[in-house]
C-alpha cells in the first residue's frame, strides 16, 4: 500500500509566517485513491472555518514510503465531567499533577492557552512545548510552535474505535483527529502530558492526555465564542525543541485500539 500525506494550513492576513492570523490545519494520511477526496475536504475546512475567510492555504500532498510509518495504539479515551470552564480548568490542573508536574507549571500552561499563546495574544499554529520543570517555554518560534505533521488512523481501527464509542457520542472527526494527535505525542520521548482545547469559537470542550493517564475529555475549557485556544506539550529532559519537532513528525498511523477504548470509571483508570 502506499501512503501519502496530505496537509493543510490556512490564514488571514497572508501567510502564517508572514504574520497571518492561524484559521484552520489539518493532517491526513491517505491511500492514493483518496488523495482527490481528501484535498477537497481539507479545501472546504478551510473555506469556511468559523474563525474566519482564510486569504492564504498550502495543501502539501507528499508520498510516504510505506515501511517509514510507525504503528501506534489509540489511547484510550474517557469523560471528566464538569460544570463549568472555572472546575474544567481546575481539573485540566489535576490532571497534570497526577503526571507528576507541579500545580504551578500546571496552572501556568492553563493561563498560557487562556491568555492566547501567541505573541500578538491570538492563537498559534503548532504547539508551545514546556519544560514540565522549569517552566520554560522551548519551541524557538512562538507564533507558530511546533506542529505533528502525518498522523492519522488507519481506516481499520477508525473504523473499530468509532463502533466501540459511538455510544459515548464521541465518534465524530474532531475527537478522532485529536486522539490521532494526542497518541502521536504522548507516545514520543520526552513527552509527559498534553493541555489542549480548541481555538474554534464554537467548540468549548478539550483534554489533558499522557500515557498513564490516556486522554481525558473535559467537556468545558472556555468561554463559548472565544477565538482563543491552543495546545500545550510538557516535556522532560527535552533541550532541543527542533529535534522534538522532528520526531513528531515521524509518519505514523493509529493501527490498533486499546482492549477499552471508552473507560469511564476512576477504577478502570487507576487500574492501568
Ligand atoms: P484545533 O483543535 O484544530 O482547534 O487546534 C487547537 C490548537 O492546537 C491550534 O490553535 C494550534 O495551536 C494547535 N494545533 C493544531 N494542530 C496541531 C498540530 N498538528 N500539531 C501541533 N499543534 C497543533
């Protein structure tokens, strides 16, 4: 079979690295049949995202040879609920310390995302990378961060993950998306927990994923209406955010899901 990668970035305002404001992204990895279809889709992302009418988008469709993509199992997924974004942040804090990263650390990637990461106090393009630490903010671009590029599930176990949690109601594209990206950078070296919600002014909800954990839905982060959003990697023994970036651009696709896919209980959770 051969693959290919098919992204998407869109901006206004011209290019993202001319300063234009971050709209949409995306990352497929699609069999060759489907590149047309998969252009289109990510085309009309763009076109007519909520945040705004991008005046820039690159589409880079690019083979990947077949035996550089590395297999991964999906994490598994559960809900935290929540009344409202106040207790969801204070639970997005939780989550983190139970990973080992101190309240402070914690809180400060919380107020990083609430306050627009970006330098202009927008959202950014990738991801701020964070020593879980020190503190320090690492990637060497702030407006663009780095990003996880050529990703996806293989149509197999989407297909099985979707059945094991349509249920739940969380077979749609978007948590699909973000659990393909959050098993991609949890499972990278370095990686001890991922703070993500969405810059959609539409779409309050988010997560905090790691390994032990898996990924933790928390169904309010944000005011609805709010263009601010953003993901946060905290990372350990990282000092070079480029070669970070690098593995996490390593192709690879979701192969596998996990024998629960949905676990719902603090007792299935403290079990793993
Ligand atoms: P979204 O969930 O698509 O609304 O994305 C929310 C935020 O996550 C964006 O504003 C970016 O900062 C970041 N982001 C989106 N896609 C990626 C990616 N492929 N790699 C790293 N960060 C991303």
């Amino acid at each position: 079979m051969t693959w290919y990668s098919v992204r998407m970035r869109a901006a206004e305002g011209g290019p993202h690295e001319q300063g234009g404001a971050h709209i949409s992204g995306g990352e497929r990895i699609v069999g060759e049949e489907e590149i047309e279809v998969m252009v289109q889709r990510l085309l009309r992302r763009a076109m007519t995202h909520e945040k705004g009418r991008p005046d820039f988008i690159n589409l880079t469709v690019e083979r990947v040879p077949d035996e550089g993509i590395g297999s991964l199992t999906a994490l598994p997924i559960r809900t935290r609920p929540v009344a409202d974004l106040t207790e969801g942040r204070a639970v997005a804090v939780e989550l983190l310390e139970a990973c080992g990263i101190d309240s402070r650390i914690a809180q400060y990637a919380v107020d990083l995302i609430a306050g627009g990461p970006a330098p202009d106090g927008g959202a950014m393009r990738g991801a701020i990378v964070l020593d879980a630490d020190t503190g320090e903010r690492l990637e060497t671009d702030p407006a663009r961060g780095v990003r996880i590029s050529k990703i996806d599930w293989a149509p197999d176990a989407l297909a099985a993950w979707r059945e094991q949690v349509a249920a739940n109601g969380l077979a749609n594209e978007r948590i699909a998306e973000a659990v393909a990206l959050a098993t991609k950078v949890t499972s990278t070296p370095g990686t001890v927990a991922e703070l993500c919600w969405s810059d959609d002014p539409g779409y309050v909800a988010g997560y905090v994923a790691s390994q032990r954990l898996g990924y933790v839905r928390i169904p309010y982060l944000k005011p609805l209406g709010s263009p601010l959003g953003g993901r946060v990697y905290l990372v350990r023994g990282v000092r070079d955010a480029a070669a970070y970036e690098r593995e996490l651009q390593v192709p690879a696709l979701v192969q596998a899901i996990p024998p629960q896919p949905y676990l719902n209980e603090e007792g299935e959770l403290s079990k793993r």
